[in-house]
C-alpha cells in the first residue's frame, strides 16, 4: 500500500487541530479556556457538549497539552515537545482517555477512583479525559460522585457527550460547561480548500461546497466525505463526482422534478423520478433531498432571504423563489407533509419506491391553498351548485360548498408555468367574485319557532352537528317549545349519558348556536329526562319481577322431595333453579 493511500485512510486525523487557533467555529470557547490557563483560574471539571464532529474530543487535548506542555507560553502549548506528542497520538501516561461507552459500569470507575490518587509520572496534572460520558451506568455516576466534588489538586476531569441531557443533575452542577456549536458552512469550505491545497488536488468551488453543505455543521464528517472524494482518484474533481460518490441528484434535477409537479405534470415527474433512480441516486438520499428542498422553498416563500439554503446551492435561489411564489406558503407546506409522511412509512415497508410515487403523485394534485385559506379568513361563503351543475360524485342533498375549476384549455398547456398560473389565478378570482355577489344577495331560509315545527327543528340540529354531539341528539325523546324563547327536549332514561355530555357549558353553547342559525333568533335550550318508562324498559321491569316471584316460590323448605335429598345425602342446598319450567299456555296445549 503506498503512503498516499495511507494519507487518505486518515485524512481526518491528519488535520485535526493542535492548538486553539486551529479549532475551527469554536473560538469562544478556545478563548475562554486560554484566558482561564492565563489567569490560573482553570477548573477541576470541564463538560463539552455538542453535536459529533464539531471538535470537542480535540479541544480537550489541546487543553490537557496547554496545561502540561513544559514550553507552553500564554496558554498555547508549543505542539513540539514529547509531552504534546504523545497527547496528540493519545499515548501519554498521564493523560487518560476513556470511551465512556465500553468503560461504563461501576468497576471501571472505582479502578478509576483507586488509581486518582497517584501522582502524575512527568506532568504538572493528571488528566481524565472520558468521551461519551452520557453511557456511563447510574452507579458508575454514583461512585464517580465523591472523586468528582473533591478530587487531589493535581487532577483534572474532561468529560465529552453528545447527549447532556442523559447527565444526572449531580454531575452537571460540578462542571464547567462549554456547549459546541455547529460549524458555519463557510468555514468549512475554507477548511476543504486549505486540505484540498495541502493535497495537491484540483477541486471545483461547486464540489466544496455541496460537501459542506452535506455535512451538516460536522467538521469531521466534511472530512470524512472529502477524504472519500479524494480516493476517488480523478485529478479534477467536480460536482458531479461527490453526486456520484453519495447517491444524490443535483440541483438542476431537483428544480426540473419540482417545476413538473408545479404544472401538474404527473408523467413527466414520474418519468424525472425514474431517471434519477437508474442514474445511481439512492431512494433513501433522493427523498431526503426533496425534503430539505421543500423545506427551502417554505423559507424562500416566507421571504427569508439571509436564511441558508439547505438542498442546493445559493446560485439557485432564484429558481426557488420563481417556484414558491407559483405555489405558495400552504402547498408547499402541505407538499413537505405529504412527503415526510412517505418517509417515515419508507422505514416499516418494503415498497419505498411505490410510496415515493404516490407521494409525488399527491403533491401534483394539490390546490392553491393560499386562495383556499384567503376565502376562508375573509369569511367568504361559497354557494353550492344548482342539482344541473353538480359533480355526480356529490349526494343530490349535499350542502358541501364547491367552486367550479375552469376549464384548462389545451392550447395553453406548453405555456409558462408561471404565465399559466396567473390565468388561472384570475379565472378562480372572477369565479369566487362572482359567487360571493350571489351569496351576499341571496336570503337564507329559516325555520319560524313556533308550534308545530319541533320535530323538523330536531332533525334539523341532528344533520347541521357532527360527531358525538349528532350521536347525543338521537337520544332526545320528545321535544316541546315551553315558552318564547325556550326549547325543551327530553331524553330517555337509557340515554343519561347523552343528556349528561350535552349538558356541558361548551355544548350547550354549541347548541344554541346551531338552533340559532336554524331559526335566526337566540332560544334557550333547557334538557330534561323522561320520566315515563319506554316500552323496553316496561317489559324489563315486568321480567325482572316475575323472576324475583319465582325465586320466592323456589324455597327448599317447601319442597319435600328435596328435603329427603338433603338428608339422605347429609347435604346443604346452595341453590335452587327451575327446569324447562312450563308457562299456562303450555300446560294447557298439552
């Protein structure tokens, strides 16, 4: 294997920085830990948090050879010594570093306890480092408690964790905390460039640029996806090459797939999604692209420009912004929900591409919700179509609200999207005018209150509510207007749970309301319960008492033959039940 091989297979840990000024998005907190060193202020116990990748494990040895480098000036440690050799390599005898993660139980922490007390073989301080320390078992937490509050002078603590919050209480309250941000896009590209220079290899700005933005904020994971563009062993590596190396599609083929489902163009998105599978882009990375582009098309519609693009590059924001302002904040919403809820389905099935397309096919046929959420926060009611111009899928005594689409016409079908948008825009916008002059003119029916109209106004509460309030009125069993302005209606004994869940001030409200619509004027609505038994509740009662009769009748004391039982047996009697008994009628048929 040949030293350049060998470079790349730890290109990660070649770059990793040796002292403060190297630590890249971090330098706050490389400030406060020199100043500390400087001031001779430095703590017992520091916590580093932060996301992976993003330097923590390298900033706790930079501190432990700041605080142990004989030649350190300042706070920076000279990085040349066999003391900042070995802490870098992660060799020195007296910096420990621990893998919180397979040395988590509590045996691990009383070696650790029993070992604290030893002196430091060379160095000024004795240094734990324990990565991953969130892995740690409640016990081992405990035992390390003690050690922790009051540990020797000559020892320092440098615990690491991606998951703080799994940290008991006890342990953060005796640390310094330091949280690690993500690290700024633009400073790795800078980072790459520097890597890309030292390498001696041609990369083109678009290339960084998608590796950084890949990256997430994660230092190491950019290296680690730039040290798999470098074996790739081209001399010039462009774009398409990390496309190729992570199974993503590029910008123009996300842009080309949404402008399809834009224009409702369901073969042509299809066929785009086809494509871009056999091209080598994977399902799983594709869909996930398409999220983070509809996330950016959410922004971009919300008109937050300074916001950083997440699924292609900013010399394609305008493409964004052409798109978001065709579909709007609400479709593009509801396109982002359609397709997370693809993607979370994707994990518990074998047919991921199937819903994929579904999906696609769904956000197609999705309407202009911004105009949709207009009408509705005007308070524009849309009349219902005359029985000659209702869809035959609609009941004939529907009173759904519906509003005509017009017709596209099929010469316009290659026009612009854009241009095509805000015909129909237009179209819609005359069509709900209309519409809104109609209902405006016309007067609605209402129903007089007065005698003779109840069961008609109870049918009508029943259909105008939904839900359990309409399962609720079915149990009314008579209604009656007992004054003016006042409403009675009586519920059946079997139905007291109705009656006690439309007595709840919310639904009672609720219910006058509706009435109020019914009849245009404010009735109050009182509830009683019926106090006459139901037909079913009469023969109930009757079989119930002539049961209690008959286990009268059915006294062992008064049947001989069993009392002989009883006594030839030398038994007790439990129970006495009746069998294939005979009514009148029967005995006398027979």
């Amino acid at each position: 294997m040949s030293n350049k091989s060998i470079q790349y297979t730890v290109l990660a840990r070649r770059f990793r920085p040796q002292n403060f000024s190297e630590v890249v998005g971090q330098e706050m907190v490389a400030k406060a830990l020199q100043n500390a060193i400087c001031a001779d202020r430095v703590a017992h116990a520091y916590l580093f948090t932060g996301a992976r990748g993003v330097g923590k494990t390298s900033m706790a040895r930079i501190l432990a050879k700041a605080l142990n480098c004989p030649n350190s000036q300042e706070g920076i440690p000279c990085g040349e010594c066999e003391v900042c050799q070995n802490i870098s390599v992660g060799s020195d005898i007296d910096v420990l570093e621990i893998d919180g993660a397979s040395n988590r139980g509590i045996d691990d922490i009383r070696s650790l306890r029993a070992n604290v007390n030893v002196k430091s073989m060379r160095s000024q301080y004795k240094i734990y480092i324990i990565d991953e320390v969130h892995m740690l078992t409640k016990e081992a937490f405990n035992a390390l408690l003690k050690t922790l509050e009051e540990p020797p002078p000559n020892v320092k603590f440098i615990f690491c964790t991606t998951e703080p919050n799994k940290l008991p209480d006890t342990i953060l309250s005796r640390c310094q905390r330091f949280d690690f941000g993500y690290i700024e896009e633009t400073s790795i590209c800078n980072r790459l460039k520097q890597i890309a220079e030292l390498e001696q290899v041609e990369v083109d700005e678009s290339a960084i640029q998608l590796v950084a933005r890949r990256a997430g904020g994660s230092m190491r994971d950019s290296q680690s996806i730039f040290d798999q563009l470098l074996s790739f062993g081209d001399s010039h590596l462009t774009a398409e090459s990390v496309h190729r190396i992570l199974g993503t599609a590029s910008d123009e083929r996300l842009i080309e797939l949404i402008d399809a489902l834009i224009d409702r163009k369901r073969d042509v998105a299809l066929a785009l999604f086809e494509a871009a599978l056999n091209s080598g882009v994977q399902l799983n990375e594709f869909v996930d692209q398409l999220l983070n582009y509809l996330r950016d098309l959410s922004v971009v519609a919300t008109g937050a420009d300074q916001v950083t693009l997440l699924a292609i590059s900013e010399i394609n924001r305008s493409s964004l912004q052409k798109q978001a302002q065709i579909w709007g904040i609400q479709t593009c919403l509801a396109a982002f929900e359609i397709l997370n809820e693809a993607r979370n389905k994707m994990f518990r099935a074998s047919h991921g591409r199937a819903l994929v397309e579904l999906a696609l096919i769904r956000i197609s046929l999705l309407e202009d919700l911004d105009q949709l959420c207009s009408l509705l926060t005007n308070g524009v009611q849309i009349p219902a179509l005359p029985p000659t111009q209702r869809p035959a899928s609609q009941p004939k005594g529907s009173t759904q609200n519906a509003v005509s689409t017009p017709e596209v016409n099929p010469s316009t079908q290659n026009e612009p999207p854009t241009q095509k948008k805000i015909e129909k825009k237009s179209e819609i916008n005359s069509v709900v005018t209309q519409n809104s002059i109609e209902s405006a003119t016309s007067t609605a029916e209402l129903i007089p209150f007065r005698a003779g109209v109840e069961s008609l106004l109870l049918t009508q509460l029943i259909e105008i509510n939904e839900d359990l309030l309409k399962d609720s009125l079915k149990g009314v069993e008579s209604i009656a207007i007992s004054g003016p302005k006042q409403l009675d209606l009586q519920f059946s004994k079997s139905y007291n749970f109705s009656k006690q869940y439309c007595e709840r001030p919310e639904i009672m409200v609720k219910l006058e309301g509706s009435l109020e619509k019914l009849t245009g004027e404010r009735i109050k609505i009182r509830l009683q319960e019926s106090s006459s038994e139901t037909t079913a509740e009469k023969e109930s009662n009757s079989t119930l008492t002539k049961r209690r009769v008959e286990q009268r009748d059915l006294s062992p004391d008064s049947d001989e033959f069993l009392q002989e039982a009883l006594a030839v047996f030398n038994a007790k009697s439990v129970r006495v039940s009746v069998l294939n008994k005979q009514t009148e009628d029967e005995k006398e048929d027979s």
